[in-house]
C-alpha cells in the first residue's frame, strides 16, 4: 500500500520491489506472493525509463518512457473479508520519509 494522501488514507497501490528494501522493514507491510506473472514484473523491470524530477535529494525516481499497463491483477483472498480502510487524522509519517 502506499501513501497517505491529503485525506490521510492510504491508497491501494502495489509495489513489487526487485532489490532489498531494509528501509521499509517494519513500516511496509509485505501482504502478498506473486504466483504466477513474475515473468511479467521481470520484463517491466527492465523497459527503458528516464529520471524524474523528485523534491528529496538523494531519491532516484524514474519513469517508463513508454508507459507500462498491468491491465489485470487477481488477489486470492482465502475467505477473508477485510474492513473499511481508518482514515488517519494527523498520520505520523514513517522514518524511511524524509521531510520535504
């Protein structure tokens, strides 16, 4: 999941991280396993991309030059029923964060 957003709550984006990332450890929460389609996140991780313009030194964040679309993603849920996402009122925002 990611970001908290003006509104305080976060957003259902998902990330398939292809190094080590010590620095989210206890602040990101790791809720899947991709099953089948790793071929597919591979092949994306390696299109061409470009540097974006990015408020906090010493953060690289790229783009794809041409954009990249999963147009179909299924989560197996097991049965589990999830609840409303908590709207967080002043989020403390992790360590990995940096101010701005």
């Amino acid at each position: 999941m990611g970001g908290y957003g003006d509104a305080g709550l976060a957003s259902c984006e998902f990330f398939f991280p292809l190094r080590d990332c010590p620095d989210h450890k206890g602040i990101y929460p790791v809720f899947g396993t991709v099953i089948s389609g790793i071929d597919e996140i591979l092949r994306i991780a390696q299109v061409p991309t470009v540097p974006v313009d990015f408020p906090i030194p010493g953060v690289e964040v790229n783009r794809p030059v041409k954009p990249e679309i999963l147009d179909h993603v299924e989560l197996e849920l097991f049965g589990a029923v999830y609840p409303e996402p908590v709207r967080v009122e002043n989020p403390k925002l992790p360590k990995c964060w940096p101010k701005l």
